[in-house]
C-alpha cells in the first residue's frame, strides 16, 4: 500500500483523427471530465486499426502537440506516454520539455522509452538497432537529459517530474531506479509483484528508497475469472500501482472506460 493519491489519466492517441481539432477538443473534455494527467504518444504513424479495420490513416507529431495542450489546459498535468528514446537528441529534447514545461506554467511530465516500433525508425530513417541497444541508448539520453536541464536558461520551473516506460528486470528497471519520478509499466496483477521485487533491488544497488517512484499502470480490463477492470485495478493498487491511465483513440474519443475509472478513483477517495 501507498499514502500516494490515486490519479487517472487518458492517453489521447494521435491517431485516426483527420483533423487537429479532434484532438483539442478531447483534451479540452478530458480537463472537463476530472482527469488528472492527459497523456499523447510517440510515434508517427497508427499503431491500431480504425473502425473499418484500415491500420493506415491520419497521425500527428507528438511534442508539437504538447505544446499546444500547455496553451490550451488550464490544471491537467501533460506528457507523452512515451516519448520514443533515439527520435530526437537527448539534450535537444530536454530544451524542448523545459520549454513545453514554461508554456504550461509547470505541468509537464516528461516520458521516455526505448522505443518499439520499427516503421517510426525505418520511415524517418532513425537506426532501429536491438532491443538491448536501444534500452542501452535509452540509459544514455537519460543521463544526458538530466544533466542538460539544470543548465538551461531559465532553468524549467520545477523538477520536472521523469516518467520511465517499460519493464525489462535486467536494464530498463535499473534506469527506472537512477531517473524515474514515475514508473509506467504493462504488468497485470499476477506479473506485477516479480517486477516490483527486481525494481527494490535495483533501487538498494543504487542506493534509493523505491517508495519514491510512483508506480503507473493501465486502466485494466475484465479478467477471464471474471474480475471487472475496477477489482483489478484494486489489486494493483494493493500492490503500490495509484497511476492507471485509460486510452482513447481517434476519431472519436470515446470516453465511456475513463468515466468508469474515474468514478472508480472517486469512490476510494
């Protein structure tokens, strides 16, 4: 158990959505709604199908859209969930999360990952490389964000909060225990506490209390037993989890399972 707020938060895929104004307007209902973090993502083209089945269709880039979000949000915090790790200089983008941090008067959450997705890297000519060469560039940008922040003038106007995606044992929670502020991981109820033991280890080595990273997760899904998205979602907060984010695709934003986690989160408050 945790003495941390349950948060809920909805990731705006910038998917399907062949107009922008789509987008401004579910972030805009997403403040409405009650949520407390809106979440985009890092990638340049669709991930999942439309409603007709077609995987191809409209995109927007992430890190222009933050920005707009910092303008057009008055309370929310926002971020990427995740920002791809070899798609932009580390020290370029520390500038920009700074910058993005100003214009939303200290709301940034700044995510960042590996990266996954092999047609972002081949189509905009980045090297896709391993997974392990990317989870190892992954622990040098981080090394090269934090340290190219405090230099920065005028410096961001709070540490800005770090979220890390991703929940490799062996590499990816080492960096969770060096840099993360927040920890986002795809773990159900059953695989969560072998992830949690290896991430207090990782925090002992480097000489960390774990207590201090909070602990994301995914609003989850019925389960085959028959437990509904809001008895999981109480086991993984039995377990230390108090971020779970719902998503949401274009072109309709639908926001009928972020209504239910938030009334789930209120009922506990």
């Amino acid at each position: 158990m945790t003495d941390r707020p349950i948060r809920v938060g909805v990731q705006l895929q910038p998917q399907h959505a062949p107009r922008y104004g789509m987008i401004r307007d579910a972030v805009l209902r997403a403040e409405d709604a009650g949520v407390d973090i809106a979440f985009n993502w890092d990638h340049f083209f669709p991930l999942y199908p439309d409603a007709q089945g077609r995987i191809d269709g409209a995109h927007f880039e992430c890190w222009t859209m933050l920005g707009a979000w910092a303008e057009q949000t008055e309370r929310i915090e926002i971020g990427a969930l995740v920002t791809g790790g070899g798609y932009r200089n580390p020290d370029l983008l520390a500038d920009m999360a700074r910058t993005v941090d100003h214009i939303s008067g200290g709301r940034l959450i700044l995510g960042v990952g590996a990266g996954w997705f092999a047609k972002d890297y081949e189509q905009y000519g980045y090297e896709f490389g391993t997974k392990g060469s990317r989870i190892d560039l992954l622990g040098e940008n981080l090394d090269r964000i934090a340290a190219r922040l405090p230099r920065l003038d005028p410096p961001p106007t709070r540490d800005i909060p770090m979220l890390i995606g991703g929940g490799g044992v062996r590499k990816t929670l080492r960096h969770v225990a060096r840099h993360a502020d927040i920890w986002h991981s795809f773990a159900d109820p059953d695989g969560y506490p072998e992830k949690l033991d290896a991430l207090d280890r990782h925090c002992a080595d480097v000489g960390r209390d774990p207590a201090e990273i909070e602990r994301s997760v995914p609003w989850p899904t019925a389960s085959d037993d028959g437990h509904t998205p809001e008895q999981r979602a109480d086991q993984l907060v039995a377990q230390g989890a108090t971020l779970f984010t719902v998503a949401s695709g274009g072109p309709d934003y639908d926001f009928g399972e972020l209504r239910q986690a938030l009334a789930w989160r209120d009922s506990r408050a």
